[in-house]
C-alpha cells in the first residue's frame, strides 16, 4: 500500500518539463500586451539618440520595460545621471516587494537558482509565478515554472528590442500609432485578481490618482509620487486594519 501511495504521488507530481513549458504557456496571454511595448521601445530609443548597441544592451542587462521607457526619455531630455538612477529606482521599488512575497518559496534553492529567478523576475512572471504558488498541489518543482515565464518574457523583450531596432525604423512614426495602450491594459488585468482586501484596493485607487493629477510635471515626478503615496497608503490602511480587528 505504502508503495501505491508513493507511486501515486510520483505520478501527481509534474515533471520538470511539465513545470517549464506551462509557466510559459501561462504567461503567452501577458506577452501579447508586452510585444508591441517592446518594439515601440527599440524604436523609440533609437530615435533618442541611443545607439544600436546601447540600447540592446540595456534591454539585455536593465530588462525591466517601464523603467527603461522613463530613462530613455530622461535621457533624451538631458536630464542628470543620478537623478535619472533614483527615479528608475524609485519606480522598481516594486520589485522589492515582488521578492519578498516569492522569498520565501524558493530559499531552499541555491544561489545557482536564485540569482537568475531574481533578474528575470517582472510584474508578468510574478502573477503567474505566484498563483502557481499558491496552488495546493505538492509539486517541489514550481521554481521551473518560473523559469519557464521568466525565460519567456526575456526572450520576447530581446526579440521585440532588436524588431524596433530594425524594422520600427522602416515604419513611419510607430510610436504614434497608439501600439502601446496594450501595456496599461495588461497591467490593469493582472492588478484586478488581486484587489480582494481594502489595502490593496486603497493602494491603487490613491496611486491611480496621484499619477493622474502628477503626470504633467517634469522628470516623470509624477510617477515616483504616485509608487510613494500608493506604498504608504496600502501600509496606513492595513495598520488600521490591524488595529481594529486586534
């Protein structure tokens, strides 16, 4: 019986190629959204006077979409080196939490493993990586599934970088063409699932305005404004949340 028992568990657990593919299957509906944001980025950083190389450099070893959108364009204004690393940081500030929340699932893993899941680590693959997570299934390879949408999502930012490059110089004036309202609308799909407590619902509510209200001033300021007041808002609220159910 005890030998049924194990077998049957051997068969429940998904093997490792299993576990690879379906994180990127699972993250093929969010890549949708990404594609055109990176072309229309490869484009535009070209037309900022970034070179060829820097700028496949950038995707390569930055790899992080809205961050390298606001440096491009800090860049095109002129604008300070350091004042252009603060703002990227302040805006990847999310990623801290990212980590946080995901920390815990793979500190078993060498650093062989946690190195490379933490730089492939974006808003894309930490939905899909976190509801996998959260299944109750036993499955001790769930980190290959990370990988799967995290590899997934590397390559497509590489390929679209190099089709700006490339093919958005040839088509006149893309990034007018609207392309990138895909972007917003993919975030928007993966904040919703998780508004199920007023922290979180507080949290975008107070970010979404703030941006809104701060977009017309200078550097991206409003952006930064925006992560802060939603990040202190979301803490307030789950302090007095606490408060009162204690």
């Amino acid at each position: 019986m005890t030998q049924a028992i194990t077998q049957s568990n051997a068969r429940a657990v998904p093997p490792l190629r299993s576990e690879f593919l379906a994180g990127a299957r699972d993250t093929f509906p969010l890549i949708v959204g990404a594609i055109p944001f990176g072309i229309i980025f490869g484009t535009l950083a070209a037309g900022s006077g970034l070179s060829f190389a820097a700028t496949a450099a950038m995707s390569a070893f930055v790899f992080a979409g809205s961050a390298q959108f606001i440096a491009v364009g800090l860049l095109a204004a002129g604008t300070s080196w350091p004042f252009i690393v603060l703002t990227t940081f302040v805006v990847n500030l999310r990623h801290a939490l990212y980590s946080a929340t995901l920390a815990p699932q793979v500190k078993r893993l060498s650093q062989r493993w946690q190195i490379p899941l933490a730089f492939w680590l974006t808003d894309e693959t930490f939905v899909v990586a976190a509801n996998r997570y959260n299944q109750s299934d036993s499955s001790p390879h769930k980190h290959w599934y990370w990988l799967g949408s995290a590899v997934f999502m590397y390559a497509n930012w590489q390929v679209c970088t190099w089709l700006g490059l490339t093919v958005g110089q040839l088509l006149p004036d893309a990034a007018a063409w609207g392309l990138d309202f895909a972007m917003p609308v993919t975030f928007i799909g993966m904040v919703v699932p998780y508004l199920k407590n007023r922290p979180m619902l507080a949290a975008v509510i107070v970010s979404g305005l703030v941006a809104v209200l701060a977009y017309p001033l200078p550097n991206k300021l409003g952006l930064i404004l925006a992560a802060l007041a939603g990040i202190i808002t979301g803490i307030v609220v789950e302090s007095v949340s606490k408060k009162r159910n204690a």
